[in-house]
C-alpha cells in the first residue's frame, strides 16, 4: 500500500471575531488521497470545503487559526514556513479558484499571467517557452485562436473562458495535486 499523496487529520479553522472570540468556521476535517486517484468533496455553499483546502496552502487571511495535520507526500503543510509553501503552490499543488476574474490580476494579459507562473518554478524556461506553453495549454482546454488570447486581459474573456485560462494555468507546472 502507498503512502497518500494527501493526508489531512482533524483539521480545524477558526476565524476571530472583532471582540476577540474565536469562532469555529470548521471542525475536524480527515481525508486521505492515494496518488493518481480522484476525491470529490461535496457539500453545500457556506459548508467550508473551500476554505479546507484554502487553509491547508496558507491562502486564509491573518486572524485565521489552523490546527490539525495537512500532509502532502508526508511533508506538514500547516504551519510549513512560507518560503517552503510558496515552492510546493503552483508547482506540485495546483489551484483552480471559484472565481478567475478575481483570481487573476486585471492588469495583466492572461498569458503574462501563465508564463510568470511558469518561470516562477522553472527559471530556466525563457519568457519565449513558457508563452508558447502557455498557447499549448489554452488550446489544450479549448480556449480557440490560444496565440490571440494569451494576449487578452482577464475582462475580454467570458466567465467559463476565464475558467478555462484558470485550469490551464493550474495545469501549467504538472502538479501532482490539483484542487
């Protein structure tokens, strides 16, 4: 039997409230994902699978308390030192926000955006590569004309083309995990 890709233990969030107090938003969560499997998480809006899986790559805001175990590939994820966080994001964990307008950065064409996640993680790609990746993963999510639109900022895309440019720039490093 092999180790799980994720293992998440009796992972709990609070959110502390103007007067101080703190308030349970989530309390004990377990999961465990086997490599090369799919976990489907299903619940009703306001349950909190959002903010799980928000809080185990430390995107919650200050005020937030995450207590638990968060293991990817047994390495802990809470409390992991943001440096360390920032490496594993993007790369071996990829993300699909809820939202991709606010996800993505307005001033930004959404190729930018790609290439620059891109090279975050491999500096040795040249801005020329990772555009032309970029292209290949647009088309791959069935973006049409991906060497014009890489060029277009996040506004000029509807709202399932901006979820597409969201998958495709979570697939763009190959992570191992994918939420």
């Amino acid at each position: 039997m092999t180790a799980p890709l994720l293992d998440i233990r009796d992972l709990r969030i609070s959110f502390q409230a103007r007067d101080g107090e703190w308030a349970e938003a989530l309390c004990g969560i377990d999961l465990s994902l086997e490599p090369g499997k799919v976990l489907g998480i299903v619940g009703e809006s306001g349950s909190g699978k959002s903010i799980a899986m928000m809080a185990f790559l430390q995107l919650l805001p200050r005020g937030t308390r995450v207590e638990g175990s968060a293991k990817f590939r047994g390495e802990e994820l809470i409390g992991m030192a943001p440096a360390r966080i920032r490496k594993i994001r993007g790369k071996a964990i990829g993300c699909i926000f809820q939202d991709p307008l606010s996800a993505f950065n307005p001033v930004k064409t959404l190729g930018q955006q790609v290439v620059e996640a891109i090279r975050l993680h491999d500096r040795a790609i040249s801005k020329r590569e990772a555009l032309k990746e970029a292209e290949r993963l647009f088309e791959l999510v069935a973006i049409p004309q991906p060497a014009r639109r890489v060029r277009q900022y996040p506004h000029e895309f509807s709202g399932g083309m901006r979820q597409r440019a969201m998958i495709a720039m979570a697939l763009a490093n190959k992570p191992d995990l994918l939420i």
